[in-house]
C-alpha cells in the first residue's frame, strides 16, 4: 500500500512542478472545450440535439472532455518509453510490478489534473456558456467515485497499449489510434447520443464510454436513481476486466525482456 | 541554393531511415483528419445549418487549416524543439558558429516530409467539402487554394516563431509553442458560434481564424469576411515577419549553457 500512495504522490507531484505547464495545460484544455461547445451549442439553436437542450448540452461537453483529458493520461507513452529506454530494467527491481506503479502513479496524476485543470476550465466556462452545477448532494459524491472509476479504466486502457512497445519498439502510432478511440467513442469530443445508432451499439461493448460519458450523463443528473448505480457497476466491471488483462500482459511482456548488462 | 538542397536532401533521408517512426506520423496525421471530419459530420447529422454554414463550408475551412498546419509541421518543424534543444539544450551554439542564417539552419535541420500527408489529407477535405457545397473549383480557386494554403503556413509558422522567440526573455521548454498550435482547433468554427471575445482574439491577436473560415469565405461569400479574404496572405506575411523581428531580437538575448 505505502509503495502504491508514493508512486501516486510522484505523479500528482509531476504534475504540480512545472508551474508553466500547468498553465499550458489549462489553457490548452480550455481551447479545446471552447471550440467543442461553441459548435455543439450552436447546432442546438434550432432545438434540443439528441434529446439535449442547451444547458445539459453544454454541461455534458464540457465535462466530458476535462475529465477525459484527466483521466486519459499518457500511461502508453511512458511505458513505451521505459521499453524503449531500458529503464523497464529499474523497473523490475522494485518493491512494486510495473502495472502497479504504472497505475499508482496515474491515479496521482489524474487527480491533479482534475484540481489543476478541469475545475478551474469548468469554473471559467461558465462565463461563456450555458453550463450548469448538479442540483442535489448526492450527485457530487456518484461524480467523484464515477472519476475515480473512470481513472482507473483509462490508466489500464493506456498501459495496455503501451505493453505493445513490447512486440512493436515504439508505440507513437498505436498512441494516435488510441487517442482517436477515445476522442471519437467515448464522449470527450461527440456526445454519445449524438452518435449515429450503429457506433452507439459499439460503444456500448467498448470500454472508452466509462472514461467520459458515464462521468457526464452522471455530472448533467440526466441519469440518476439505480440506474446510476448501475453506470458506475458497468465502470467498475471494466476497471476489473482490464486489471486482468493488464495482468496477463504483464506476464506476457516480462518473458519477452532480455536485458543486457547495466 | 545548392548547398541547402543538399543539406535538405541529407534531412530526408535521415528522416526515412526509420520507416517505422515515419509511418507512425503518417497514421497519427490520417487519424486526426479523420477524427476532425468525424466530428464536422457527427454534428451535422443533427443540424442542416450552423450559424450558417454547412457541413461542405465547414469542411473546406477545416480542410485549408489542416494543410496549412501540415506545412507548416513539415517546413518549420524545428519550431516545436527550438525552446528546449536549441535554446535551454544549447544546440544553438553551434548553429551561430555558421556562417548560414541560423534560423534556416534549425528549420532545416528539422525540416520533415511525412506530415506532408496531412497536407494531402486536408486538401481531400476541402476538395470534398467544396463537392458538398456545391463550389466549383476552377482554376482561378485552385490558384488561390495555394495562395491561402502558403498564407496560412506563413501565418502559422510566423505565431509559432513569435511564442518560441518568447523562451529567449521567458525560458520555457515549448509548451507555449505547442499550445499555440493548438489554437488551430477555432480555424474551422463559424465565427458567429464562437464567444465575441474568442472570436475577436482569433481574428486579431491569434489570427487562426485567417487559415480556415476566413479564406473559406471567400469560396462561398459569407460575409463579412468574404470581402476580407483576398487580404489573408498579407496577415501571413505579417506575422511571419513579426515572428522574424522577435526571433532576431531574442537572439541577441541568447545566453549560452556553454557547449
């Protein structure tokens, strides 16, 4: 447990240290959910999109995109790159597996980023946008644990493809494809009753929706009761799904690593 | 001129010897065209209209940004490390030893033909778009299609050097320059839909908005910046002249980590 609460406090102190980063990276999320609600609460002009009017519409972008850059991290980059390095040979001496400290160390990361970036973004919004708090306490708490989740999911998700380095050498390709998944399936830049039926029915047996939608349908109270309850088991179901498959991976990749000399 | 064709030839070729990592940064440009059209026709499945503009004049200002920012990653490349390899690195030092104009020389050094697929890719797109909403493109718009795209790497390529220039007076790794970049993201946002005060920034002090919408209203007329379009590769000549003025203002502030 010690090792797991260090390597989280090592990567939501990363997070904090370059102070001019943390400002970049606000503001570059910033830019993005500008662009995104400003052409989605347009198309609503003419009437609800998707069942949506303005405000949910508006809420629902904008969380789903802050908290999926939260979530989503760079885990795949930073396994890569201990493969393609050689530090994954420092790696396998420590008190904790790869996977781990991997996921550790991104959950640090996440909830910094969700301090650092989207609350102040959110906060900011409002200035220009139709975007609105939950109504009920309870809301908050369903929202935090769904993040949480969410957190998990996209932490798996990257270190499973970043386990790939392992076959390919360098992952940078792999990376975009995942990039794009998530950007396209899982509610960060479409919302996911904006899809046309069919993607609908394939995002419904994919992981990505956990990393955004569930947050936002959550965070906008569209869903609320047992059938909140219910998203958050469709999360966790994934979080433990991935935890095996991270596993197996892990033990596949560590039969593949030939380290020579120090 | 020999000389640097040579030098450029030499670029290439180092850049080809890793097939893999070359045909990782095709893949990443056709991802992101895809991700960006996916969106545009997503939202037009609900809509006929948005502010009014429709999805084949969004599609075109999406398309001309898109080339423009591929050029731009092709010929001007050495923007996004300038800040943390050649300036706080140090590798500039032995760029000044020259006797060749070092902004050309970290240009070149970093100049790159794979994003020129995106390059490819956003002209398809605004081809595409332009089929959409009915523009025939003659010769007179594929003349200007290369007159807007050239403005728009200009433009780019000019804010970049402005936000890098900033790390002689500033020191930062390049984030800023990154970000900027990002700022192509409003290029291809009717810019009735944007908050007035975004739509002023990215008309006036990050003008993005010149390498999409705008030149795309001059294809299809909406006003008022049809009428001012004509005009977008002068600002690109602006701002890259005003990148040229900081860079080699900040050069003179360059303090060497000792190579």
């Amino acid at each position: 447990m010690r090792p797991g609460l260090a390597a989280a406090r090592l990567g939501a102190t990363h997070r904090f240290t370059w102070r001019l980063e943390v400002v970049v990276a606000a503001l570059s999320a910033l830019a993005v959910v500008v662009v995104n609600a400003s052409l989605w609460i347009a198309a609503a002009d003419h009437g609800p999109v998707a069942g949506l009017a303005k405000p949910a519409l508006g809420t629902y972008v904008v969380v789903a995109w802050l908290v999926a850059v939260a979530v989503g991290g760079r885990v795949e980059e930073w396994v890569g790159e201990r493969f393609y390095t050689g530090a994954i040979a420092s790696d396998l001496v420590r008190p904790m597996d790869l996977h781990a400290w991997a996921l550790a160390r991104h959950l640090g990361r996440s909830a910094a980023s969700m301090l650092l970036t989207a609350v102040p973004v959110f906060a900011v919004m409002g200035l220009w946008f139709p975007v609105a708090l939950p109504r009920h306490l309870v809301t908050w708490g369903l929202f935090a644990v769904s993040v949480s989740l969410a957190a998990v999911v996209g932490g798996q998700i990257g270190f499973l493809v970043g386990l790939l380095a392992f076959r390919l050498g360098r992952v940078t390709g792999v990376a975009h494809l995942k990039a794009a998944a998530v950007w396209l399936l899982s509610g960060a830049m479409i919302p996911i009753f904006a899809l046309p039926v069919r993607v609908q029915d394939l995002v419904a047996v994919l992981p990505f929706q956990a990393l955004a939608h569930v947050p936002a349908v959550l965070f906008t109270e569209r869903v609320t009761g047992p059938e909140a309850f219910g998203l958050l088991g469709l999360q966790a179901f994934w979080a433990l799904l991935l935890w095996g498959a991270c596993r197996l991976g892990w033990a596949w990749a560590q039969r593949r690593i030939v380290v020579w000399g120090g | 001129m020999r000389r640097w064709l040579a030098w450029l030839g030499i670029r290439l070729q180092a850049r080809l010897a890793w097939p893999a990592d070359a045909l990782a940064g095709v893949v990443g440009d056709l991802v992101v065209a895809a991700v960006g059209v996916a969106v545009v026709l997503a939202l037009y499945a609900h809509v006929q209209d948005l502010r009014g503009w429709s999805a084949g004049e969004v599609l075109m200002a999406w398309g001309l940004a898109q080339a423009s920012l591929a050029g731009t990653r092709a010929a001007f490349g050495g923007l996004w490390v300038l800040n943390r390899r050649y300036v706080l690195g140090g590798d500039l030092d032995r760029v000044l030893l020259r006797p060749a104009d070092p902004f050309a020389q970290v240009m070149v050094d970093h100049a790159d033909p794979g994003p020129l697929w995106g390059l490819v890719a956003g002209l398809g797109v605004f081809g595409w778009g332009a089929g959409e909403a009915g523009v025939a493109l003659g010769v007179v718009q594929v003349l200007a299609v290369v007159g807007f795209v050239f403005g728009g790497v200009a433009l780019i390529a000019g804010v970049l050097t402005t936000m890098a220039s900033v790390g002689f007076f500033v020191r930062h790794e390049g984030s800023a320059v990154g970000l900027a970049a990002q700022g192509i993201a409003f290029a291809h946002v009717p810019l009735d839909a944007l908050p007035p005060a975004w739509a002023l920034l990215v008309t006036t002090a990050v003008p993005f908005a010149f390498t999409g919408v705008v030149p795309a209203a001059w294809f299809t007329g909406h006003a008022p910046w049809a009428a001012v379009a004509w005009g977008q590769p002068l600002v690109g000549l602006a701002a890259f002249g005003l990148g040229q003025v900081v860079w080699r203002v900040g050069l003179r502030w360059y303090g060497s980590v000792g190579h």
